[in-house]
C-alpha cells in the first residue's frame, strides 16, 4: 500500500479535522488494506506529524517552539500539565494530553513541543504540549498499598498522579500482606511500565493514621533523626554548669519573677517574660530566649540535621521536631523551677509605645511558673482562681499579679502603636484537630485566638524588632524577615471581589499599597462588613514572608526593621541570629561576624524559606486528610458552609469547623452553570452563587489517600441521589 504523505497531510491541513472514513475514501484505500492504513496513521501521530481528536478525528498541529519543563499530572484524572518560566520569570503550565505524555511521569523533567489545536473550543486549552524527550526521571520512590484482585496482586499508588500508570512487583515476599502501605524504590522505566522494588512496610490499612503515614513518607522529610544525632545529643548535659565563663559572661536572674506563656500542650519553651513598671512611668519589657546555640554547635550533626529540617512541623498528631527531645523539651527548653542558659532582652518603652532604650545580654534564668494562655486570660478576665493548687504555694504570686497586669497594660500601648504604623491584624479561626488515643478524629473545633496569645505575639513582635535594628545599627550580618507589599495585580483582584460581594469603597481605585493606604482600606471595609471572609480576601493578597539578606522591611506587621529571633528551639533562622549576637556579645568584631556569616546567609535565607513553606503545606495537607477522615462518617449529612473560590469547575466551600469541600459543575441538577470572567460568580441562567455566600451543603463522597471532600447543595441532594440511581439501574433489556 502505497501512501502520498504530503497529499495526505495537505488534505487535513486544508480541512483542519478529518474523519478515518473521510481520510480513506480520499486516498481510495481498500477497505482490507484498513487496519495497515491505521497503523501507517499511529505511526504519524508518533511522529507528531498529525494528532488525534477526542472523537477520533486527525488534525495537522500548529507548532510554535521547543520547550523545557516540569511534568505535573493531574491526580486521578487522564491530562497533566507542562510547568516551566517565562522569559519574565513568571511562572506558566500548558496542558498535556494524557496520550502525549510519551510515558513521562509526574515531576519528571522534559522537553515539549508546544503546539496550537484549532480544533479546540475551550480557549484555555488550545494550547497544548507533547513530551519529546525525558529529561531526567524525578521519581525514585514511591509509595503505595499491596491490593489483591481475584487471583492477582498489585501495587496501587498512594498519589493519584500516578493512578494511570502500570506498576509491576519485583520482590514480592510473604513477609509483605495485603493491605500493606509501602514504600517502593523505582529500578526500571519501560515505556508502558515501570518495575518496582519494596523498600519498606510502612504500615498496614488497619492503622487509624495509615494515610498521614503514607503522606509524610512521601514528603522526604527526616521523621527520625540520624543514630549520630542521637548520639551527641544524649551527649549533652540536662542541667546548667555554671562554670567560671559563665558566671562571668552572664547576669544571673535566676531570683527574678520570669514566666513562660504557652498553650496547654505545649513542650518546647522558647520565651519567657517579665514586665516591670519603673518609676518614671515607663515600662521594662523583659523577654527571655532560650539559648540554644549554647548546645548547638556549627559543624556537627545536631546542626547539620537542624539546618536540613529547617522548622518543627506542627501536624494533628503531634510534632516532627527540628532538634531531640533532649534538647528541644529538655535542656533548651524554659522548663518551671529549673536553671536555664538564655540570651535576654530588655526594652524600656513610653506610655506611648515609643523604645527609649535596650540592652542584649547573656543571662541564666529559673521560671518561677508555667502559665498557660488560658490561666492567664483568667486572670485578665478576673478570675482569682487562675493558678493550680501547686503554683498557689508560691511565693511569688503577689508580684505574678502586678506583673500581669503590667503586662496586659503594656500590650494595649504597644498594639496601639502599631496600629498607628498600619499593623492590621487579620484573625483567621483555625480548627484544632482533636484526637482518640488511637488516633482517629474525636472532634474538630475552631480556635479563637484570646487576649494573652495577642500579648505574647505583641512582645515577641517587638523584641524581633529591636534585635534586627541593633544588629543593623552594628552593621552586623542579619537574616532579615522581609514581606513585600502586595502586587498590584493581587490588589486589583481584591478590589474586585470586594466590588462583587457589594461592598463600596470610596476612591477605591486610587488605593495604593503602602502600608498606611492599605490600613485606611481595610478598616473602611471592615465598616460594612467585618466576617471571616473579608478576612481571607485580605490576606490572599498578601505576599509571602521570606528571609532575605537584603531589608526591605515587613508589610504585614508594618515593622521597617524585622528578624526572627525569639523561637530558636522550632526555627533554624532564630538559631543563626542567636550565633551572630553571641559573635558579638563575646567581642568579636563586627568584621570578624561578618567574614565568619557573609558567604553562607544568602543559601541560609534561600533554604529556610523554603523549609518554612514545605512545613506549611505538610501541616495543611494533614489537616486535609484528618478532615477527610472526621467526614467519611458525616456522608449523607448537611453542614453550613461558605463559599471560598469559584472556578471554571465548581465552587469551593469552606465549613464552620474549617476544612474545605468542591462543589463540582456536574453536581449542579438545575441548569448548566459556568463561572464568571472574574471568578466571582458561578451561574446558570436562571440562579447564581458568588463569593462570600452561606449555603447549606450535604456530604457525598470523601477521599482519605487525598483529603479531599466533595458535597452537594442541600437544595439539589434529591436531584444528585436520583442521577445516582440511574447511573446504577440496569438497562432494560438486559438479563
């Protein structure tokens, strides 16, 4: 059989979409030569010389250029998308055909031909991107369970990016059961399977946590720490030595009335505080950091696991800690009625919130109580019952007393201070996950932040403030805490929202995004409305806080010096300004701290944020999974709820006790619903729904190995379970 390739594709070229039939009847090829003329047209489309339709039609691509990139599949669903930089730095995705994915799997590296499909009606998706070439296979682990079909057992990956993909066991022993969770190493890519070997049981489906399991196995992070970490951290002494260094570098307090202030199930003590009221109607803030680097020393494993972690990272089943327990809830930690190494802060300020002076010393410290947020809210609320039966022996709760409400006092100034700079404080209720003693879900309830937790974030505030001038004023290297103002684009868009949810704000174009026009425009809206939602507008448009070497100040908390210096037990940043304020307070110069830091704070700013935004992402991720959990057994039942985000495929709503479901477009039974340009609105001709509004949505389905929820408006439940049943009768005339 002999084919005329440009004749063949200059006739799909001119008619853009072309039929099998049509193709055949065009060449006048034989109906028994079909099946040789459907391999030669396989061939082509290998070549990427013609592509196929969805319904099977052949189209001539228009190619535009060549184009590296990351593979991100879509989880449980048959497309992906080619993510890669623009010229400008800007992040792009293109969409990828499942079938044009050439056996590249998620993450990996590749190079793409971009192309244009005219044939497309969705302009969103004309163009498109076929996999030339794998760069470079990113996956070399993966993690799943072992399943059992009939007579054949499988492996069944945990991340539905990969639920298209064929996987084959190559040692599978009878020390692994079914339903086991594993963890696989990757030995051989085929083009239409890929080998695997069993590296590890992680656990088995009948554990309560199996899938947060799962999860944090995949995430790569260090759940353990190395044997030689251990090793030295047993190493260290669990009580102060007072030897005569010490005594002479540190001022001793350990008689002063120092308290830490914590939540109730709180191990790690990083701060403890004092408030004094001079005589000249001044303030004396004193904060107290532990002093980690003390016992954490450059060049050795304590350090290097700490750096490599980055952050604790606090999940609902407990922590994954950056130093040992040893260290983070033992001999760093500010633990009651104990000696502890510390590097404190004294900060005189005014009755109106103004630092008159400070001082940045080395001390050892004994904490005369532990409080939590909750006794002291007690206290400011006037209770006298605020204290245990134990902490009421002490002798020092007359002065606990005074100092308290010194405390509360100075944090009203201070708040008002910062107030006045454009500090806005945007409270967003988050759900605390409570659990079983065997890990299952009990209940979930939104926390509220009370007035003490705002007055220890109002001192830590201004202690990072003081430090990152001083350092600053000393010409000292500093790993600054900066927060950009936000994009205009972000500031358009809330604009837009704003507009759509009817709120009007005067001059509302002309707001700018300096810090005191933001805190006009947020305190004008709050006018009109003042819920959780305008809250999330608000700080969906705000950037993200990085560390950085270079000051440009942090918008957020309206501060034009910052640094992270007062939790050096969970956060590594904290720990290298501790080193660089040693440096100091021991005399070495400010040259000297500069050649020791220079060369390696710029990797450190780079490496910590991005520790800081992996550990966001694992703690909301487990959230997710524990909330899909909590709901698998509220299926059928209706919950109030709020819509969060509308796009082009459904809405998400957002429930009263926090977690998230999707409303998908084919959930809706009364009319054909599509989103607005803006994103705002989600509608069919006859009814809409827009950012911002309450529904009352049911519980239809829950996803424990992703967290995700999907729901129904209550008003269309009865509509939903009928399409169900119809999807599942049998036709008529079967038997």
């Amino acid at each position: 059989m002999n084919i005329d390739k440009i004749k063949l594709i200059n006739y799909i070229k001119a008619r853009k979409n072309v039929s099998f039939i049509e193709l055949a009847n065009y060449l006048k090829i034989n109906r028994k030569d079909n099946k040789e003329f459907s391999a030669y047209l396989v061939s082509l489309i290998k070549r990427n010389e013609i592509f196929k339709t969805f319904d099977s039609n052949y189209y001539v691509p228009e190619f535009l250029r060549k184009q590296s990139g990351i593979i991100k599949v879509a989880s449980k669903k048959q497309f992906a998308f080619l993510e890669f930089e623009n010229e400008a730095q800007e992040k792009e995705s293109v969409f990828v055909k499942f079938q044009d994915l050439n056996s590249a799997l998620n993450n990996d590296e590749v190079i793409a031909s971009i192309y244009k499909d005219h044939n497309e009606k969705n302009p969103t998706r004309q163009l498109l991107a076929v996999v030339d070439e794998i760069v470079q296979r990113n996956n070399q682990k993966i993690i799943g369970f072992i399943k059992k079909d009939k007579n054949t057992i499988f492996f069944a990956p945990a991340d539905g990016c990969f639920d298209k993909v064929k996987f084959e066991l190559l040692n599978l022993s009878s020390k692994v059961k079914i339903n086991d969770c594993v963890l696989c190493e990757i030995k051989k890519y085929d083009k239409n399977l890929v080998s695997l070997e069993i590296k590890k049981v992680i656990t088995n489906t009948s554990d309560p946590n199996v899938f947060v399991k799962a999860y944090l196995e995949s995430t790569n992070i260090d759940l353990e720490f190395s044997a030689e970490t251990l090793a030295e951290s047993k190493l260290i002494p669990q009580e102060v030595d007072l030897n005569i260094k010490e005594k002479f570098q540190r001022k001793n307090l350990t008689s002063e009335l120092i308290v830490t202030i914590d939540g109730e199930s709180t191990k790690d003590f990083d701060d403890a505080i004092n408030v004094k009221k001079l005589e000249n109607g001044n303030f004396l803030l004193s904060v107290h950091i532990a002093d980690v680097a003390h016992y954490v020393k450059e060049k050795t494993n304590l350090d290097s696991e700490a750096l490599k972690r980055g952050t604790s990272i606090y999940i609902a089943n407990g922590v994954i800690p950056m130093l040992p327990s040893e260290l983070s809830n033992g001999i760093c930690s500010i633990n009651p009625n104990v000696d502890r190494f510390a590097l404190s802060c004294d900060i005189e300020i005014d009755q109106h919130g103004n630092n008159v002076n400070y001082k940045i010393y080395k001390s050892v410290i004994n904490s005369k109580f532990r409080l939590t947020y909750k006794q002291v809210q007690a206290f400011f609320d006037k209770d006298n019952n605020f204290l245990s039966l134990e902490q009421k022996k002490s002798s020092y709760v007359k002065e606990l007393e005074t100092m308290l409400t010194n405390a509360y006092e100075l944090s009203l100034i201070l708040h008002k201070y910062k107030e006045a700079q454009g500090y806005v404080d945007f409270e967003i209720p988050e759900p605390k996950i409570f659990l079983n003693e065997d890990g299952t879900v009990k209940e979930i309830k939104i926390h509220k932040r009370v007035y003490s937790e705002i007055l220890i974030e109002d001192f830590m505030v201004r202690t990072n403030e003081v430090v990152a001038k001083y350092l600053s004023d000393l010409k000292m290297p500093v790993l600054y805490r900066i927060h950009e103002n936000p994009s205009e684009e972000k500031l358009q868009s809330l604009k837009t929202n704003l507009t759509a949810l009817g709120i009007n704000i005067k001059n509302i174009n002309s707001i700018t995004s300096s810090a005191n026009d933001f805190s006009k425009f947020v305190h004008q809206t709050r006018n009109q409305r003042n819920d959780y939602f305008i809250n999330l507008l608000f700080l969906r448009t705000m950037q993200k806080a990085i560390y950085s070497l270079n000051n440009i100040g942090h918008f957020g908390l309206a501060s034009e010096f910052y640094c992270h210096f007062t939790s050096p037990i969970r956060r590594y940043p904290d720990l290298l300004v501790h080193r660089i304020l040693t440096m100091h307070l021991e005399g070495k110069s400010s040259q000297e701290i500069l050649n020791h830091f220079d060369s390696k704070l710029g990797s450190y700013a780079q490496l910590n944020s991005n520790s800081e935004q992996k550990a966001v992402e694992i703690e909301r991720k487990v959230n997710d999974l524990k909330f899909a959990e909590f709901l698998k057994f509220q299926t059928g039942q209706k919950f109030k709820a709020q819509i969060v985000s509308v796009l082009n495929f459904g809405i998400f709503v957002e429930f009263e006790f926090g977690g998230s479901g999707l409303i998908h477009k084919s959930n809706f039974f009364d009319g054909s619903y599509e989103s607005n340009e803006m994103l705002t609105v989600f509608a069919s001709e006859t009814k809409s729904y827009k950012i911002g509004e309450y529904v009352d949505v049911v519980i239809i389905a829950t996803d424990l190995l992703e967290g995700k929820i999907d729901c129904v408006l209550e008003s269309q439940y009865d509509a939903y379970k009928l399409n169900l049943t119809r999807k599942h009768e049998k036709p008529r005339n079967s038997k």
